[in-house]
C-alpha cells in the first residue's frame, strides 16, 4: 500500500478533531429548549449561510411554514401560538438530525475529500525505444580504420625502400610468353574462359554470384554475431570463396605450355609469384 504523507495525515485529524467539537456543540446546543437554538440557528443561518451545516433546501421549507403558521395563527387566533411552537420545534429537531447525518471530516457543505493514491515524483516523460547496444561510427570505427590505412601505406613505403618490385624484363611482342596468365586474382576468371562460353564465364556466372551476395543480407536477417546461428550465410560465403580459390589454385599452379593441364611435381612450375 502506498504510504499517506505525513501533511495529508495532520489535516485529516485537524478535520476529525474539528467535526467533534462541532458535534459536542449541537449536542449541547440541542439540551437547551427547543425554541431558542431554533431562533439562533435560524439567525446564524440567514447572517453567514456558508457557516451553518444545515442545507439550504431545508431552510427554505422552514421559512415557508412558519410563513403558513403564521397565517394560520391570524385565523384562528389563540390556537396558532401551538402551531407556531410546534413548527419552532419541529425546525430545532429536524437540525441536529440534518447535522448528525454530515459524516466526520467533512468540509463545508458536506463534502467529504477522499485520497486514492500518492504518486511519487519522477520524469514523466514517455520511454519510446528501449536502449541497446550501440557504438556511434565515428571515432569508434573509422578513428582506428584510418590509423591501420595510416600504418599499412607506412608500411609499404618502408618495404619498398629496401626490396626491388620483382619486375620483369620489357614484353617483346615477337616472343609471347607460353603460357601467358594473368595476375593471380584474374586467374579464376581465365580458368572459367576455359571451360565456358565467354559471355557465360566474363558475364553470367560472375553477375549471378555478386547478385547472390548482394541479397544474401536480406534473405538472413538473423542479428546473432554467433556462427552456430548463421549457418546459412556463412555455408554461402564459404562456397563462394572456395569456388574462386579453387580456379585460382588450378589456373595458376597446374596450366602449362598452351594452358593445358599439367601437374606441377611432373611438369615444374609455370607461375611466378
């Protein structure tokens, strides 16, 4: 249960403390005859309506039969002084019972403040998304991308200072090389010319695998950095990357004079590094 502040508990009980006194009031304002606390509520009543319990429908019927009781009592002469005490009487009885029927603590006109809860202070702003692990681009990730760029360009400035670039002598277009092979990363490429259509080895198959690539994040869209729980992908980047080694390993370790198939550990070497 919430706790009720100590404020609100200190006006409550001022309230009760002040509803008994009022109480203890009438009720010895009620032992005294009828007439006078009648006269005197009446009185207080048309003075300082708002401080008297008694309600204001009520006081209107009292008025209107003293209103008919005086009447009365100018008709029928020594008879209407009865009426009118008993009239008198009956207002005085019909008071402390409207008074006894106000519960304690209650405010002026009788209305009670009833207190549901206490809420503590805080933010009342509303939490739209909740927080995640995230690292801002930049410096977290380029900051230390540009260092490595930074240290591998001097790295090769360094390296090349000290090691010759192993060049070859100038082509000779009467003496073509045999077997002549392109660079080591196009040699799948030229392995595939020698299995396939041009426009199927140079075109189709590499357009369909960077396609498969380019999909491949939209087909698994599984957040883990696990690899038990991205198999699918993983299985795809492996076939993709084996299929390209494998050309190249052939291409350039196992072609010969013409190209053709030849195995190394027979034949020798065609393929300089």
């Amino acid at each position: 249960m919430t706790e009720i502040p100590e404020h609100l508990r200190k006006r409550a009980e001022a309230a009760r403390a002040k509803a008994a006194e009022s109480a203890a009031a009438e009720e010895s304002a009620a032992a005294t005859p009828a007439a006078a606390p009648a006269s005197g509520g009446e009185a207080a009543a048309a003075a300082d309506p708002a401080a008297s319990r008694i309600p204001a429908h009520l006081l209107e019927r009292s008025k209107a039969a003293k209103a008919r009781a005086s009447g009365e009592a100018e008709d029928t002469g020594g008879g209407g002084t009865a009426v009118a005490t008993a009239t008198a009487a009956t207002a005085a009885v019909a008071a402390p019972a409207a008074t006894a029927g106000v519960p304690v603590g209650a405010g002026p006109g009788g209305h009670t403040q009833r207190l549901l809860t206490v809420v503590k202070s805080g933010s009342i702003q509303e939490v739209k998304a909740s927080p995640v692990d995230k690292v801002h681009t930049w410096p977290h990730l380029l900051l230390p991308e540009f260092v490595a760029a930074l240290l591998c360009t001097a790295f090769l400035f360094v390296f090349s200072a000290f090691v010759n670039a192993p060049l070859q002598r100038l082509a000779n277009i009467n003496q073509t090389p045999n077997p002549s092979k392109a660079p080591w990363y196009f040699l799948g490429l030229q392995e595939l010319l020698t299995m396939f259509h041009p426009m199927v080895a140079g075109v189709t198959i590499p357009g369909m695998g960077l396609i498969v690539l380019i999909l491949a994040p939209y087909v698994d869209k599984n957040p883990s950095n696990k690899p038990e729980d991205r198999k699918f992908v993983i299985s795809l980047f492996t076939i993709f990357v084996m299929f390209w080694a494998v050309l190249t390993i052939i291409g350039s370790f196992f072609r010969g004079p013409g190209f053709n198939f030849v195995f190394p550990w027979r034949a020798g070497l065609f393929f300089e590094f």
